[in-house]
C-alpha cells in the first residue's frame, strides 16, 4: 500500500474497501488502522517520519478540534491533529 | 533481522570501525526526545549560540570532557522527524551528516561521531530516524532517553538488546537526572558505524525497524493508570471552552509574573547606570569625551541591558511552561484564535512574547516551521505594545484624561487593543497577498506531562539573553551614540536668556543665596532647551513640520518622534529637555504640566491640543519606532527587506490612522 498524492487516482485496494473511513470521523476511544494518507507529498512525509504511516494501529483519544491519537495501539507517541489533517488520514476501524 | 536481510545497504564488521577519542560529536533526534537536555547535561555553561552561516538556525556548539584526551566538541542539531523533509531544519542536519554544513567557527567536515537521541516511548519513529542517520556510515552512539516514561506505558526496551544487533553503544540515560551520563560519556570514545542499516525504500525501513523493535522491545503490558489521567488532562486543556480558559489563566500568570519580577532587575540597573554615569562623569575630566561617555555610552549600554531581566525571564518561564508539556496542547488553543487570521497557533507565544518587547517575540517565531508564516509573525510582532510604549502612553493619556482615571484606564486598554486588531488584520492582508500560500494545518507532538526542569530553563534564558544582547546590543549602543550626536552638535553659545539669568544670580548671589540659586536652574534649561533647538536632531524638527504638520505636531514633537527612534520611552524623556529643559523632570509630573501648558510659536495655540495629543498616541501604537527591532528583523528573516517593509508599512499605517484620529476628534469636538 502506498500513500497517495492529492488529486491522483486512487487505488482500487484502499478506496474499494467498505470499511474505510476518515480519521475524522471516527470515535474516541476507538482502534484503528491507516490504511491511506491523502495529502501533498510534504504533509505525508511528515506525518510518516511522526510515525502516522500506513499500517499504524492507532487509539483516539480525543476526536474533533484537535483529533488526538496515540500511535503503537496507544502506546507510542500521541499526536494531535487538526480536524484538516485528521481527514486526511483514512482508517479502517479494529475490533 | 539476519545479516543477510536485503534491506541492509552495507553489513559492516564493527571491528572495522574507527573507535576512539573524537573531536566533534553531533547531536541529532526527533523534536521532544531530551536531546537539549542532554546537550546541556553535557556540556553545562561551556556552550555558545550562532546562527548556521547563511540561515536563522541557530547552533548550539558547546564542549564536554569525555576522557583523559581533552575536551571534545558537542553540536546540538535542531530536533527533526526526519532528515528528507524540505524544511531548512532537515536539509541541515543532512548537510551535515554530509559534511557540507559546518556549524559558525567550525570546519566543514563529517563529525567524528554522531549520537542519535531515541525516545523510548517512541522506538518506532526513533529506530526510524536511527536508520536514516545509519545510511551515513558513520560511527554513532544510540543515547535511549524516556526509559521510565516507556515503562509506566507498559513498554519495556532492552538497550542491550538493541546494541547487539546495532553493533553500536546504545545506552540508556535520563537528562533530566543525569542517570547515564558517565556511561553515555564512555561510550561516545567508542562511537561504531552500526553494522547494519536500512535500504531506501518504504518496505525495507519498515522491516529493518519492525526487526530491531522485535528484538530490543518485545514485550507490552497493559496501560498504566497515569496515562489515563494525561489523557484526561489532553482532553481539558484542548477544550475549546475549558482550554480556553486555561489558557488565559496560564498566560496571565505568566505575564503577571513578568512584569512584576521584572521591574525589579529593571530599576536595579537603571539605578547602577545612573551611578555609573555619575561616576564616569566625575572622573572623566569635562570635554567632549566627557559628554560621550556620559551622554551616549553609558545610557547606550543601560538601553540594551535594561531589556535583558524581561527576555531572560519570559525565556526562562516559557521554557518551564514548554517543558511540562502545556504548550503543545496551547498551540491547539491558540490555533482556533489565530487560524482565521492566516497565522498558525504556533505564532501565539511570539505575540504574547511581544507585548514585553518585539525582539524576544521576533526570535521566538522560530518555533513555527512555515516560512510565510513565520514572517507574517514578525512581521506583526512589533504591533503588540511593548513595555517601551507605556512612558508614552502615560503621558499623553495623563494630557487627555487630567482627573479621569477611568477614561485613562479605558484609553490604555484601547491602546492594546488596537495593536492587537492591527497586527491581526495586518497578518490577513500579508497573507492574502505577499505572503500567499497554504495554511500549515497543525500536527503536532503531545509530549508527556513532566516536571519542568529549572536548570534547562536557566540555561535557555541564559542563552535567550546572550543571543539579545550579541544581536540587539551593538546596535542599540550605536544607535544612541547617534541620537546624542544628533542631540548634541552642532554646538551652539549659551543663549541671551541664560546669560541674563546668570547676570542677576551673580548680582543677588550674597543677599539672596536661595533665589540665585534657582535663576541658575533656570538658566541651564534654558541652555538645554537652546541647545536642543538648535541641534541636528531640533533641525530635523523643523525640516519635518511639513510631513507632520497635517497630524498636528509642532516642531518640538517632530524632535521627540525623532529621537524615539532609539526606544520608543526616549520620547518622554526629549519632551522633558523641550518643554522643561531637564530630563529628570521625565520622571515626575513636571513634564505633563509642561507640555500641557506649553505654546506654539504664536504664543497662544497649545502644543498638545486634543487632536495632536490623540493623533500622537495613535501614532506611538502602530509606528515601528524601534531601531533594535528592525535590526532584529533583518536578522531572522535573513534580509533587510523585510525590515524595510515593515518600517515603511508600520510608519504609513500610524501616520494615516492618526491622521484620522486627530480629524475625528476635531470632527467630535
């Protein structure tokens, strides 16, 4: 999986799936996995080398204005997003 | 990971390795890991600030004795999540692992070793940036910091573990305590090239981390209850209501204490500047270095100094704020004030920093990472009232609210406001034209909740102060060599008035001591008064009646707007020698009944009428009459264009809205 560019095609293995939210949109205290990074390539690397990378498990703590999520399943470092950012992260959720 | 894992771009012996003592060791990590603490664990006082040539990043080089071969040679890098990012920031740390960048006074060159600050509760994004670093080929120590913190969020790591597979010291340590050092220290003698480092691509990182995080952190408990409270605490603090409140409590507070410890330092060196300039005065015999020294070195280096108790202390509680990790979730706070404005919330501290004095505010501004809007922050900055404006704003609130504390209470508070509402506006237009460009939507770091440390907050006001006074100080001492040039020359014969004043005292000096003595009095200010008239700075005066004229002012004013030009509180103290003919009458309210009743060259017209008064207080709000801060501005931003900007753009702003005050209120009256 790779993260994807804004306003490029996305791939049918990310967009496809039925379960794919936004990070915005998903509850606290909820688990979830990034599957997609929707952004410039600055913003994804940025958020990569914070450790938001494809593949993380994150726990959200807080979700609105800021979206505050903990990385390593709510272990790692907590990082706090603006609603913009946070929608730019698309999820799917775990159980 | 095996040595013969596909994504190690060069598995070295670590026998290979150079080992032994080093001559500069750099300093590199992720933002927040205690890499700074650890520098100044290293390196205590033995350290100094400069910008990297040719950038506003500053360098932290200092030295550290790490063996029985002298001292060696630490730089501090700034904290970065990566070396490939575009920011300035990253692109240096790569030039230097390079060795294409050098810090100020140093060889461009490879470090001899580098140590890389993982954060513990971080491994990932730590063993990450590690690999990055590790691509360089040179020797490394690994410095594992936040062990403790790792372990009460159920995270065990294992630095042996880790060195074993790194081939390279990795040593557990606490900066805040010390814990680790005298390991750490015996171990940068020993820096290897890791062994093992990852390929380029995005799956090789990932497996070469996953591998070293398999081995060094395998194990994870439960979630301690500590970390429940830390998020309720998050949640609070980044409450749009709660945070709010929060938030203007702590900053408060925080100014609160300023001002008022502040004060103290401040007159302490007022007071020890005006013995000196007693004492100077005494020894130096009479002549012109006399005047210099009394006149312009002397006040020069008290302007400077002055300012350092309010930046020293600002830096000092902003660094026990950041370190207990408040800021962080401000920044969020302060992002839904400032968002709608084009400035991010990390612009907040540079504008409160401001309302003390802009030069601090300015090089705060380098804490935020948008070069746009970097610059529309200090572009703005010098509209906040700083501590400088208040002198003015006294004494023309004193003239337009005699005997109404409550309407002079009011206009103060105005005064800050308006500041306020012009720089935020004014941040909008720059945004929107000059400094178009996408808005930095925040992502930021939560550090953990810790106690502050008071000796990494010494040490950065400490630095804090150093940087001013290297930066600001010259300036400010040559700039007030200038003013008193100006005030002083060209040189003109005592008066007819003071010679006649001194006639009569010499006649009545037996008989009336007491009324000879105060004729002497007055024939000094008038003497003052003349000189002042007559000089550069009283013929600029006169040369800008036209510009001014239309806002009211009488030449004498034109002098004061002149003479500001130094500091701002330099007005009061030029109204003073104007209208009274004595600069201590700056102090006392014989200035404000002086300039109240003081008339124009007709002998009937006031100096201060109301559309002047009003005209000239809106002037001191939004000018940019501060020569230290346009130096300052030319500094950070790298150019002096900026500051040529922002003096043309602050001055015609004041002149054109005290151009509408001194009109509306003749329009009202």
């Amino acid at each position: 999986m790779t993260s994807l560019l804004m306003n490029e095609t996305p791939t049918d293995s990310t967009e496809s799936r039925p379960d794919r939210v936004c990070l915005a949109c998903m509850p606290r205290g909820a688990r979830a996995r990034v599957i997609e990074v929707e952004a410039d390539d600055e913003q994804c690397a940025t958020l990569s080398a914070m450790g938001l990378c494809i593949d993380e498990e994150v726990v959200i703590h807080q979700a609105g204005e800021p979206t505050i999520v903990s990385l390593q399943g709510g272990r790692g470092r907590r990082i706090g997003l603006s609603l913009r950012v946070a929608r730019c992260l698309h999820v799917v959720a775990l159980s | 990971m095996t040595s013969s894992t596909p994504t190690s771009v060069a598995d070295t012996d670590p026998s290979d390795a150079d080992a032994g003592p080093v001559g500069t060791i750099a300093l590199f990590g992720n933002p927040n890991t205690g890499k700074t603490t650890l520098f100044n664990r290293l390196t205590g006082l033995r350290q100094k600030s400069a910008n990297y040539p040719g950038t506003t990043i500053e360098a932290h080089i200092g030295s550290t004795t790490l063996g029985p071969d002298g001292p060696t040679r630490v730089v501090d890098l700034p904290g970065v999540y990566s070396i490939h990012l575009q920011g300035v920031e990253s692109t240096l740390c790569r030039q230097v692992l390079e060795g294409s960048a050098a810090a100020p006074g140093l060889l461009a060159g490879e470090p001899d070793a580098v140590c890389v600050v993982v954060d513990a509760t971080a491994l990932r994004e730590g063993l990450r940036f590690l690999g990055e670093i590790a691509r360089f080929r040179l020797p490394i120590v690994v410095a594992l910091t936040m062990l403790d913190v790792a372990r009460r969020r159920g995270i065990e790591v294992d630095p042996s573990a880790l060195q074993e597979r790194l081939g390279c010291p990795v040593i557990g340590v606490n900066p805040r305590k010390g814990d680790g050092l005298p390991e750490l220290r015996s171990a940068l003698t020993e820096a290897r090239v890791p062994r093992t480092a990852p390929g380029a691509s995005e799956a090789d990182v990932r497996e070469w981390v996953d591998e070293l995080q398999e081995r060094s952190s395998p194990s994870v408990d439960l979630l301690q209850p500590s970390e429940r409270v830390s998020m309720k605490f998050d949640r609070a603090f980044t409450h749009p209501v709660i945070g709010l409140g929060v938030f203007a409590l702590i900053m408060t507070g925080l100014f609160w204490l300023l001002f008022r410890i502040a004060t103290y330092p401040m007159d302490w060196i007022e007071g020890a500047f005006a013995i000196a300039g007693d004492v100077v005065g005494g020894v130096v015999p009479p002549g012109l270095i006399h005047d210099l020294l009394v006149g312009g070195v002397v006040p020069g280096i008290a302007g400077a100094l002055v300012f350092l108790p309010q930046i020293c202390l600002l830096f000092f509680l902003l660094s026990l704020l950041e370190d207990t990790g408040y800021l962080a979730r401000a920044a969020f706070v302060a992002d839904r004030l400032l968002r709608r404005f084009g400035l991010p919330g990390t612009a907040f501290i540079p504008l409160l920093s401001s309302h003390a004095c802009a030069i601090p505010g300015i090089i705060a501004a380098r804490s935020i990472p948008n070069r746009r809007e970097r610059l529309a922050t200090i572009l703005v900055a010098p509209f906040m009232t700083c501590s400088a404006r208040l002198p003015v704003y006294a004494l023309l609130v004193s003239l337009l609210f005699a005997g109404r504390p409550a309407l002079a209470a009011l206009a103060f508070v105005g005064c800050y406001a308006l500041g306020v509402v012009a720089g935020v506006l004014t941040a909008l237009l720059a945004r929107g034209t000059i400094l178009r460009g996408p808005a930095t939507h925040m992502t930021l770091e939560l550090p953990s909740y810790k106690a502050p440390s008071v000796r990494t907050a010494l040490l950065t006001a400490y630095d804090k102060g150093m940087v001013f006074l290297r930066k600001a100080g010259p300036y400010i001492l040559a700039f007030s060599i200038v003013v008193w040039w100006c005030t002083e020359f060209p040189r003109t014969g005592a008066p007819e008035e003071s010679q006649s004043l001194r006639t009569q005292a010499a006649q009545i000096e037996e008989a009336q001591p007491d009324e000879a003595a105060a004729l002497l009095v007055e024939a000094d200010r008038a003497e003052s008064k003349h000189a002042l008239a007559n000089s550069f700075a009283g013929r600029m005066g006169r040369a800008l009646e036209p510009v001014f004229a239309p806002l009211g002012f009488d030449w004498r004013l034109n002098i004061g707007v002149v003479t500001s030009f130094a500091a701002r509180e330099v007005f009061v103290s030029t109204i003073a020698i104007v209208f009274v003919g004595d600069e201590e009458a700056a102090e006392g309210e014989g200035v404000i009944e002086a300039a109240r009743t003081a008339t124009r060259s007709d002998g009937e017209t006031l100096v201060f009428t109301g559309g002047a008064s009003w005209a000239l207080l809106v002037f001191y709000v939004l000018a940019m009459q501060c020569f230290s801060t346009l130096v300052v501005t030319a500094k950070e931003t790298g150019s002096a264009k900026w500051a040529v900007l922002q003096f043309t753009y602050m001055t015609a702003v004041a002149y054109l809205a005290a151009l509408a005050a001194r009109y509306a209120w003749i329009a009202l009256s």
